[in-house]
C-alpha cells in the first residue's frame, strides 16, 4: 500500500525503503517478492508509474 500510495509521488523505492527505516535494500526486496509475487518496482509499474 505504501509503494502505490507513494509512487504516485514519483518517490523510488529506495527513497521510499529508505524513509521508513529499511537499510538493507536487497533483503527488503527479496522478502518483498516472496510475499507479494512481484518486485518493488513491478508495483510501482502497475500502479501507473512509468
């Protein structure tokens, strides 16, 4: 929720991970695909940022 809610704002994932506390970007992306079946940035793609 947070990913879509903010990628509208043009915000990275990065930035995005980064603002609420998450410093491993790897580990972060990885447990992320485990549980949603997508990459970060795939969510972001569907939710309309290009």
């Amino acid at each position: 929720r947070l990913l879509t809610a903010r990628g509208a704002d043009g915000l990275s994932v990065t930035r995005i991970a980064m603002e609420v506390g998450i410093t491993h970007l790897g580990r972060f992306a990885a447990n992320y695909r485990l549980f949603f079946g997508e990459s970060p940035y795939e969510t972001l793609q569907r939710a309309g940022r290009s």
